[in-house]
C-alpha cells in the first residue's frame, strides 16, 4: 500500500522565523481594468492572511515580484520564489487562492486544493509549512481541516510497477507544518488528527483502485480487506463461493460464474457498544467490487476498457471508510457490505435471457450481463436490510449514465428524500458534490418482465435514463422501513487526466470523505 508517509504538524511560530526548505504563503487576485507596466496580468495581487511577516521581511515588494514571475492569483497556481536569505526558509512558494472573499476566509474547498497543489508542486522538497488563512473563529476548524486534508491527499504517490528508477519522479514532500493561530489548542490538533485518518482511508482506497486487475481478483481483494479490518479490530465475515451458494446470494454467483476467480462477500463491522456507547443509530454502507468488468457476454467496447479495474471502488471506499471509523470511534454502528466479483466472458458465464434468484428471493430477468453492479448490490443490499439497519448508504461506479448526466465531479444521488439531502449536505461539506436524482414511476413499469419479478434494465427505453434504471432496480432491495441512498461514482471516482487540486491521475478516493461526513452528522444529531 502507499499510504501517505508523510508527517503533519501544527504550528504558531513566525512563518518569516520557521526552519523548513519552503513556506506556503496565498495570493488572491484582484481583477482590474487595465494591465499594469510591468505585466500582461490584467490585476492587482493581494496576499492572504498568514503571510504578513513573509511579506515584510520583502519589503513591501513580495507582491511585486511574484507578478513579475507570472504569478495571477488564480485557484491552484502555483510560482516559487526563491527567499536570498529574507526569511528562514530558502523558498517561498505562492499558491492562488482566487478573489479575496468579502469579509470571509476562502472557501474549505478552495483550501483543501490550495494546499494539495502546493504540496504536489514542492514535491522533492523535505519540510514545508503552509501558511495558508486559518481564521481564530468559528470558521477555523473547517478551514484547518480542509487545509490539512489537502496537504495530505496531494502528496500521495501511488507507487506502481515500473522496474526503472524515475529520475523525473520526485518523492512526496516528508514533512508539513501547519500554521495556526495556537497550536496547543486542543480542537486544532482534532481536526490535524482526524485529517491524518481521513488521508490515510483515501489513500487506501486510491491504492485498491490503482491496483493492476490481476493482482486484485476477487479472492485477492477480499484478503486485503479482510487482513486490513482484522488488524483495525473490526469485526470480519468472508463468504466464499460455497457460502454465497448455501446462503441464497444468486445475484453476486451469477456475475462471478464466468470468471475463474470465484466471487466474495465481505461484512464489516464496528460496534460502540464494546466502547461503552448506549443505544446508537444504525448505518450500513454497501460497495459494489467487481474487481474487473469486461461486461461479459454483452462485452464492452474494447477502448478505454483498462480503466474497467476501478469498477471496484465503490467497495474499495466502503471498506476504506470502516478503518477510518475504527480509527475515530463515532457513536454509530457501521456495517459495511462489500460483494466481489469478476465480470468475465466465458463458458461458463451467465447470459442474456437468465433468470436469477436473489438473497431476498425476487427473480430478476437479465437482459445486460453489463449490468452487473446492480445484481450483486441487489443481494447486498438485502442482506443488509435482513441483519438490521436505521439507514443504508450504497456507492457504486454503477451507469455511464451518471458520466452523460452530471460529469466527472458530481456524483448522482438518489433514493429516500430526507437521506439524499442529508447525504447532499455531508458532500458539500467534503468537497464532493453530488445532486439528487429521481426514480420515476414510468422507469420501473417499463422493468415489468413476462417471465420474472423484474428484469434487469429498462428494455424500452435501452440506454435512457440508464442511471435512474439502476436506482429503481436496487429500490427492490431495500425494506419498505428503511431510509437508503445510492450515490453512483461512475465518474467522481477515478480521474483519467493530469493531477488537479487534490486528485492524482487514477483512483480518487470518492465518496469516502462525505461518508465520514455522514457518520458524523449522524452521530451528532439522531
């Protein structure tokens, strides 16, 4: 695993007098009329709270020069300048913040990519400190733990296989400091902590995701997760292929059959209850892990089919998001239901026109054996409903449907009103937005199958509403008493491009932070 190495600290020295190869500082823009003499940059240059001693020890003229480099000010730039012995620190490194809020700190989210794309463009850089706006108010510990995560997340290094040293590789920053108004305040150091936990679960699931398929078949990912939940003290079930069969689990059989690595079902669990907690909410979290997906017998397109390996990091999220709850102890029992399969071509794989018999015993028609997420999320779900639980959250790369409606930062949310919101609120609030969808009653009267209790999609209307299709389809799988909310991550959940903020070319590591969101609003207020 490459989980983060690197060390984060607090700090409430003089940034001019601190001891590290680089200070952070920000920059804000101010948009003007004209561009000035000495720049094509049409605007004025502002520093940000946290940099006034930097900016003394130059002068008065930091700003200046900093436009004379190139620097605009815009979210996530970043231009270094070397200090000549002005500061401490032999580098100053100004990364953009945007406009200046009127009477505010930047936004959370404009910090937590500030902070990543910092801590990416010093990467070969030993010791920084980021100096980035933490107000002494209420609106402090957001901003620290958007900055902290963001420090983090940006310097992950998924370490991959090359069998060559990478002269062009630099290794991730080691050490980060962050600048605060007091860093023996206990909330700050909370907030540092919880950063560290939550990096470290991205991180994981960036790790499950980026791993080549051959090395994470099913049987190989369910051991990870099992050895990872053991070591964290979470409780483990594993249901192999024998158990799934005596079990009723038709759904997560009939997409492992055409693979030679049999499919699995992982159960995680957490209990307060063993810490002394009284009677707590409920919350299972259900993550779709095919480990491969070909589309089987109806077989995908062959291009772009290598990213197929991240069809697992709906699971790869939950099981990542149980350590991260085993680390920070919410007065919430959390299950997490993770079925694994390969969807693979072959003689033995299941076949348009099957009819399948699910954990809850609805009979499914199949009609897409590219459809697969939803049959083994169907049995999950189930069980999930069967063992007992106050709210169930489901994530899955689940429809290219979600990509064609809503692109590749907004995931698609739907299910129990009052849960999406809640589930709405929890992504804002983590930098990963998602927007509620619908489930039409037109949708599932076009899944009425001649021949079983549903069919698998909406025949009718073949690739329309593809993602609402899946919605309506693991509805059936849910209890009537049971607020659910599906998030599909078709898109949010692996970045095929250049890094941006704090998301690195491969897995990203959605929805792990909003569902840490949603355990703590959970614990705080039901």
């Amino acid at each position: 695993m490459t989980s983060p190495s690197t060390t984060l600290s607090l700090v409430d020295t003089d940034p001019a007098e601190l001891a590290v190869d680089a200070v952070v500082i920000g920059l804000h823009s101010q948009t003007v009329d004209e561009p000035g003499p000495t720049t094509n940059f049409a605007g004025t240059l502002l520093l940000a709270t946290g940099a006034e001693s930097i900016a003394a020890a130059f002068d008065g003229r930091l700003t200046e020069t900093l436009a004379l480099l190139g620097a605009t000010g815009s979210p996530g730039e970043v231009v270094k300048l070397a200090t000549l012995g002005t500061v401490t620190a032999p580098l100053v490194a100004a990364v953009g913040l945007g406009p200046e809020p009127t009477g505010a700190a930047p936004a959370p989210e404009t910090l937590r990519r500030a902070a990543a794309s910092a801590v990416r463009a010093l990467a070969g850089t030993e010791r920084i400190a980021l100096t980035l706006p933490v107000p002494d108010d209420e609106d402090g510990p957001a901003a620290l733990r958007a900055a902290a995560e963001g420090a983090l997340l940006g310097a992950y290094r998924f370490a991959g296989y090359k069998t060559r040293p990478q002269p062009t590789r630099r290794p991730a920053v080691a050490a980060i400091a962050v600048h605060v108004p007091d860093a023996g305040d206990d909330r700050a150091r909370e907030e540092v902590n919880r950063a560290g936990v939550v990096a470290r679960a991205v991180a994981r699931t960036r790790d499950w995701v980026n791993t080549a398929p051959n090395e994470l078949r099913p049987p190989a990912f369910a051991d990870s997760v099992a050895a990872a939940a053991r070591e964290a003290g979470l409780g483990v079930e594993v249901l192999d292929e024998r158990a799934l069969a005596d079990g009723g689990y038709g759904g997560i059989l009939a997409v492992g059959l055409g693979s030679e690595a049999p499919p699995r079902l992982v159960k995680l669990s957490y209990d307060p209850a063993a810490a002394g907690e009284g009677a707590v909410k409920r919350l299972a979290l259900v993550g779709k892990g095919i480990t491969f997906d070909t589309g089987g017998v109806s077989i995908k397109p062959a291009q772009g089919m290598w990213e197929m390996k991240s069809d697992m990091a709906g699971a790869a999220a939950v099981a990542a998001t149980m350590l991260a709850i085993a680390e920070l102890k919410p007065a919430v029992a959390v299950t997490g239901y993770l079925p694994m399969a390969e969807n693979m071509p072959s003689a033995t794989a299941y076949r348009p026109g099957d009819v399948v018999t699910m954990f809850n015993g609805k009979r499914v028609e199949v009609l897409n054996t590219d459809a697969e997420g939803r049959m083994v999320l169907g049995d999950a779900m189930a069980r999930a409903c069967a063992d007992g639980c106050d709210y169930l959250v489901e994530t899955s790369t689940l429809t290219g449907g979600q990509v064609v409606a809503l692109g590749k930062r907004v995931a698609g949310v739907m299910g129990s009103a009052d849960l999406c919101q809640r589930v709405q609120r929890a992504g804002d609030a983590a930098g990963e937005p998602t927007w509620p969808m619908p489930l039409p009653d037109d949708v599932r009267k076009g899944m009425d199958s001649e021949v079983a209790d549903i069919s698998q999609v909406n025949a009718t209307m073949d690739r329309a509403g593809h993602m609402l299709q899946g919605g309506v389809f693991l509805r059936e799988f849910v209890a009537d008493e049971v607020p659910w909310a599906h998030i599909d991550i078709a898109g949010p959940s692996y970045h095929a491009g250049e890094p941006t903020g704090y998301w690195t070319k491969g897995g990203t590591g959605v929805p792990v932070r909003t569902l840490l969101e949603l355990v703590d609003d959970i614990a705080a207020n039901d």
